[in-house]
C-alpha cells in the first residue's frame, strides 16, 4: 500500500480540523483570486482565431455521474454536427477511467467560440485554474452543473463569476441553481444511451436464472444516504421477506473497495436473506448496461437525485422502474410510466455528509409503498410490459442524442 507523504497527512490533518464549509470558502477563494489574476495578466494579450462550435472540458470516460456527462453532450454534438473539441480532465485516483468513443476528438487546444466546462459547482474554479482561466477570454463561457436538492449552498457564489450561463440537467436542478444565479440557468436534456453486453448472463454474475429479478445499483461515492440502497433493502424484504427464492434483489454498488466499512454495512443487511445478492465488483459501462438488460425491474429509493442516469438507462432498455417521486428524475418519470413511490419532505440531519448541509431537506420514500409496487410488479407481467414500454418511449423521444444536440444548438444559436 503506497505511503502518505507529509504533505498528504498535513492536507487530510488539516481536513479533519478545518469545518467544512470553511475549507469550502477558503478553496473558492484561492482559486477564485488566481483566475482573477491570470484574467488580468493576459487582458491585453491577442486573442487566437476562433472558429465556431463547442470546446468542452470534461471528466471523459470518468465512471461516475458527473464523469458520464461530457459523453452525453458529446453524443449530443455528433447528432446535431455541432463542430467539437475536447480538452479531457482527470481527478485523483479513486474513480476509474476508461476510453470513450469521443477520443479522438481529444486535443490540448480548441479555438472555439463556446467554451462548456463540465464540473460541478463545489470545483468549478479549482479547475478552471487547472485548465487556465486566460482559455476564457473571447469565448462564451458556460458551466453545466447538477445540484440534488433544494438549496444551492451560498459557499459556492463564486463558482458563478467565470461564467456567462449555467446549463443544468433537470428543471430541478434549475429551480435549486437559479435562486442563487447572476447568469441564466437553462435546463440541458441529456442524450441517454445503451450499449448492453449481449453476452452477460446470469448465471456468469451468479444471479438465479428463473427469479423476478429486482436491480437497484449506485456508486458508492455518492453518498449511501442519498442513493439510500438500504432502502431497497428493506422494501424488498418487506414485499417477500428473505426466503422467497421466485424474487430476487441484485445491488450492484460501483466503487465498492473505497468504501469497506459502508460496504460491511450493506453485506450485514443482506445477511441472511437468500434471496439478495450483492455485486461489487467493477464493471464497464458496457457491462453495467448488460445487468439492468438481465433484470425485470429497476429500483431506485433515493433521497434526492440531480437527474437519475440509470433510472434513465433502464427505462431505455424497456424495465418497469420504481422510483423515489421527487427530484430531478421527475422530470421524465410520472404515474404514466413508472412507479413513483410516496415520500415525505425531511430535514437531513445526522444523515449528513459532505456536500449535504444536515439542514437542507430531502425525501424520505415511503418504503410500505414501494413494497407495495415490487408485489404488484412481480405478479402482473402485463403491467411490467405496459410500464416499461411507456419509460422507453419517453426516453427515446425526448432524451435521444438528437433531442439533445438541437437543444443545444437553440441554447448556443448555432
């Protein structure tokens, strides 16, 4: 195991001590000041031929939500002929990476007319910093953002000031940003889209061949109280109980080795139930998709979500999903096409972990009602049909890549 240097002991002694919207405050500060200050040096320096189109700067091929999106937006610009540049940006060493389609339009300068940084608020002029504030100059500058509840936090004001508009991926999410907005926040439709391993089976993963396959998965560096896989957990065992072996409920939790003491957490729920399986090995997104293909309805009790990717991905793939009934994913989920499972509005309190402010509010699902919607699912296979066909057409219509690059091309006026 690789050692800590003391500057690496200093940085996590100090992030112990230091509250953490302080440590929030003083980050936008240095990093807000040093953008100031490069804008300044270079105000007067010429600025480069520009050529119309997008040149975004991205986690690309990052496994995790934020890290999805340059390849949504990129889908998007390829299917409206938006001309394209990528500068690729990685961060630290916990999430992994992987190559994407879009790579070869990865390039260390584009001179485009628009400029699209894709990081959320909380690191937003951290890197700006990284990519160079003076890249700025001349463009039309734009951040997309997703924020998952309510309130957007005031210690991330600054992150506002390098932009001309904020573009968001759920009127949720615009609601939430735009109460504390100087710039427009418009609301992107993302381009979803599935690519399942065909040749992923269940007997491979060592999920039961014959059972009603229930699947809820999340990545663990998202907060566990917020994709709340307890949750589905408990409605699971509240509908069946433990020992119905015709059901069965898969957690596919990304990320899991980063985590060990959630994870004992999540093995000691499971415990002896026969009927639960947990997956915590590393998939691709290829692979990932192959799993929500091999189950018969996708679960996501959530707290709170930006958008929700995989409720997305397998209404897409034509599965009945049953679904917290607030935040972003509200956007595309309805009585018409999912199950949207009542909730009560709570104050986070000792639920709250970084980003989360313990005063701030989200949903509490109703967990009884959940268990009601996995009963009636499992034993009514038209109304799986009826539901599943329902959420894909939805998808297909409205969050197709070409949905999104004429979006797109509204919002830059190309």
């Amino acid at each position: 195991m690789r050692q800590e240097s003391l500057t690496e002991k200093v940085k996590h002694g100090l992030g112990r001590i230091v509250p953490r919207g302080l440590k929030d405050r003083c980050k936008q500060a240095y990093y807000t000041n040093q953008n100031r200050r490069v804008m300044k040096k270079t105000a007067g320096d010429p600025l480069p031929a520009l050529t119309p189109g997008v040149r975004m700067y991205a986690y690309m091929g990052g496994a995790f939500g934020v890290g999805m999106l340059g390849g949504m937006v990129a889908s998007g610009c390829r299917g409206a002929e938006i001309p394209l540049s990528i500068g690729a940006v990685r961060v630290g060493d916990l999430h992994r990476f992987a190559a994407t389609p879009w790579d070869d339009l990865i390039e260390p300068e584009g001179y485009k007319t628009n400029n699209l940084f894709i990081f959320n608020a909380d690191c937003a002029q951290q890197l700006v910093a990284r990519v160079g504030a003076e890249k700025l100059r001349g463009r039309y500058n734009i951040g997309l953002w997703a924020w998952e509840l309510p309130e957007f936090p005031d210690r991330w004001r600054a992150s506002f000031e390098p932009f001309d508009e904020i573009w968001t991926i759920s009127d949720f999410c615009r609601a939430s940003i735009t109460k504390k907005s100087p710039v427009p926040v418009r609301t992107l439709p993302l381009a979803i889209t599935v690519k399942p391993d065909p040749h992923l089976t269940r007997r491979e993963l060592g999920l039961p061949e014959e059972s009603f396959l229930f699947l809820s998965m999340y990545d663990i560096l998202s907060i566990s109280q917020r994709k709340n896989p307890r949750g589905a957990i408990d409605a699971f065992l509240r509908a069946f109980g433990p020992d119905d072996r015709r059901r069965a409920l898969v957690v596919k939790v990304n990320h899991a080795a980063q985590a060990p003491r959630e994870m004992e957490e999540l093995r000691r729920l499971a415990a002896g139930a026969s009927n639960i399986y947990l997956v915590e090995k590393d998939m691709t997104l290829f692979q990932a998709h192959g799993l929500i293909r091999l189950c018969d309805c996708f679960v996501s009790l959530h707290r709170a979500e930006g958008f929700g990717i995989p409720v997305a991905e397998a209404m897409l793939l034509g599965k009945p999903v049953v679904v917290t009934g607030w935040s972003g994913n509200m956007d595309f989920t309805s009585p018409a096409n999912a199950c949207c499972v009542k909730y009560r509005l709570e104050v986070i309190g000792d639920k709250a972990r970084p980003p989360y402010d313990a005063w701030q509010h989200w949903a509490e699902p109703d967990l009884s009602d959940a268990a009601g919607y996995m009963k009636r699912l499992a034993d009514d296979p038209d109304l799986c049909r009826a539901l599943g066909s329902a959420g894909q057409e939805t998808i297909r219509s409205r969050y197709s890549a070409a949905a999104c690059g004429s979006a797109m091309r509204k919002l830059l006026k190309l």
